[in-house]
C-alpha cells in the first residue's frame, strides 16, 4: 500500500512535470502548419496538443510500471515479512504447546542473528526457570508428603494394635497415647515449618525495626542451652554488637535454626563458636560447629528443603527445613548465606545482612 501510494504520487508529479516542460515551447508564426504523427496541426493548437500527447504517454507508460512496482513491492514485503516473521510463529507454536509435561521444549538458536533471535534466546531462559521451578515443585511436594506420611503411619498403626488388643490396660493405652502424642507433635512442627517457609519464601520484609544480631543470638541460644549443655557442648561466643534493621521474628528464626541445627547435628562433647559482628554496612553471623563429616560438594543442597547432612530422613532431630527457612529469611532481607565444611567433621555458615534497607 505505502509502495502504491508513493507511485500515485510520482505518476502525479510526472503528468504535471510533462505538461508544464511543453507549454513552454516556443510559439510559431500565427497560420502555420506542422505536422505532428502524420496530422497537421495548426501551430497556436501545437502546444495543446503536444501536451495532450506528452501526458497520455506519461499515464500509459506510468500505469505499466505503476503495475510492476506494487507487484514487485507486494512479492518482497510477502517474501521479506515471511521470513521474518517465521521465528515469532515458532515461539508462538512452542507457547501454545508448552504444558507442564512438556515443558522441556525450546525454540533453540535461530540461523538470524536480530532481536528476534535474542527474544529466542530470552523465551528459552524463562523456559528454563519455568521448568526447574516446576521439578522443585514436584520434588518439595513429594518430600512434605514422605515426611507427613511418617507420623501419620506412626499414629495409625499405634491405634490399629492398640484397639486390636481386646485386653490392653490402662498403661498400653498411656504408651499408645504418648507414642501419638510424638508423632503428633512432630507432624505439627513439620506443618509449621512449612506455612513459615511458604510465608518467607519469595516474599519481602514486611515489619522493619532496629535489631542487634548480638541480642538475637543471646535469646536464641537460650532455647536450645538445656540440650546443649545435657550433651556436654562446649559453647564459645564472640557476639559484638551487630545492629541492622529488619523483622525482629525473621532474625531470631534464623539464630535459632542455626543454633538447633548446631546442637542437634553435633557430636556429643562437641563444640560450637558463635560470633557476630558489623562490617561496611553489613552485619554477620557466623555459626562454626563440630559434627559429622560433610561432603563438599553437596554442602549447597542443604538449603533445599529436607535435605539433611548425614541424618536419615526418618530421623526424629527435625525436619531438614531448618536451612531452608534460613536462606529465605535472609533472602527476604536482601541478605547471603553460605555454607562450608569445617575440617575433622562438622559445618560452618556465614550470613550477611544488609545494615539497611
């Protein structure tokens, strides 16, 4: 259309171009005859007609190649838009084919090297995300159930022998109710762990306070003293006031995950070094504890939920959210958190928070 349009317009300005150059030849002697394509022409109409003969020649030869160039304009922008618009069909296929059991589809590299190409590239990264944020989903899922089904077999098979016993006294039925009472216990700290990294994860800090990490260590470790002390831990603490601003509840979750985790995971007559401190505007803690050996490679996945180092997943210590709950807390805080072997056995983790947000 944009190709018929400017024709038009050159037609235009030829037919009037033509028309102007013959009027201004010069005029002959009044009476005079000439003879223009076999036909005498008297030469006052001379002009008139050469005009008139100028300009139909203009609009015959004009509409001939007016019809070539939008033929030819129309063949190259099909041709042009085609092939441009070729990788935007693919991405709209492999959308409309993407489902959450087809997600490991890709458009992959175009022969182009254009934004198209680009937007390629971009559509398969978030494609990638999409995909391991689904297998997360499946795999933390799939946990939650094997550490719910736990003590809830637990509880039902204590009731099923418990009332199959037609002559069970009053202290079978003592033992059965603390057994459930166990795994009751358990299956609602497991629930509250997991509404509190529902919460956490991925969301920001909604209350912000002045907090001291020195105070918050002191009053988590008075949580977990008793048990600590029963197991003949040895607890050095270097805290140095290390103020910031964030959520007081967050921050004492994240002490008192690290001191349970380096509690419950040490070996008896262990040791435990705490020290907290303020750098250019960031505060650290840092939990150093004794335990058992922890493989290097693997010490990145105990931020995923239910992983544990070295403790087997029925185990009754926990239910291996306690790190993941951590990075999220620091993660909503704009925060780091890493963790590293300590040598003979044991692990180290460092969290740095921003002083203010």
């Amino acid at each position: 259309m944009l190709a018929a349009a400017v024709s038009i317009v050159l037609l235009w300005l030829a037919w009037r171009l033509v028309g102007d150059a013959v009027a201004a030849v010069p005029q002959l002697p009044p009476g005079s005859m000439v003879r223009v394509d076999g036909v005498d022409v008297e030469a006052s109409a001379l002009a008139e007609h050469l005009r008139e003969h100028a300009r139909g020649r203009v609009l015959v030869v004009g509409a001939v190649a007016f019809c070539f160039v939008v033929a030819a304009a129309g063949i190259l922008a099909w041709t042009l838009t085609s092939r441009v618009l070729r990788p935007l069909r693919e991405i709209t296929d492999t959308a409309h084919r993407l489902s959450v059991d087809s997600m490991g589809e890709r458009i992959g590299r175009l022969s182009t090297k254009d934004e198209l190409a680009e937007l390629a590239e971009t559509f398969d990264a978030m494609l990638d995300r999409l995909q391991a944020a689904f297998e997360a989903q499946r795999h933390f899922v799939a946990n939650a159930s094997h550490e719910l089904r736990t003590p809830l077999s637990v509880i039902r098979t204590e009731l099923d022998v418990t009332l199959a016993d037609d002559g069970a006294d009053a202290a079978e039925l003592r033992r059965m109710a603390a057994v459930v009472r166990d795994a009751t216990s358990r299956a609602e700290r497991l629930v509250g762990s997991l509404l509190l990294l529902a919460r956490t994860d991925g969301a920001g800090v909604v209350i912000t306070e002045p907090v001291d990490l020195a105070a918050v260590v002191d009053s988590a470790w008075k949580a977990v003293r008793a048990e600590a002390e029963r197991r003949g831990l040895r607890a050095t603490f270097g805290t140095a006031p290390a103020p910031l601003t964030g959520d007081p509840a967050l921050l004492e979750r994240v002490a008192g995950n690290l001191l349970e985790n380096a509690v419950r995971h040490n070996v008896d007559g262990g040791w435990i070094e705490v020290s907290t401190q303020a750098g250019a505007g960031v505060a650290v803690l840092r939990v150093r504890s004794s335990g058992g050996l922890v493989d290097p490679t693997t010490v990145d996945e105990l931020f995923e939920p239910f992983r544990r180092a070295g403790i087997a997943r029925t185990a009754r210590s926990g239910a291996g959210l306690g790190l993941s709950i951590v990075r999220a807390a620091v993660q909503a805080h704009g925060g780091t958190v890493t963790a590293e072997p300590v040598v003979g056995g044991g692990l180290a983790i460092t969290v740095r928070l921003p002083v203010s947000r």
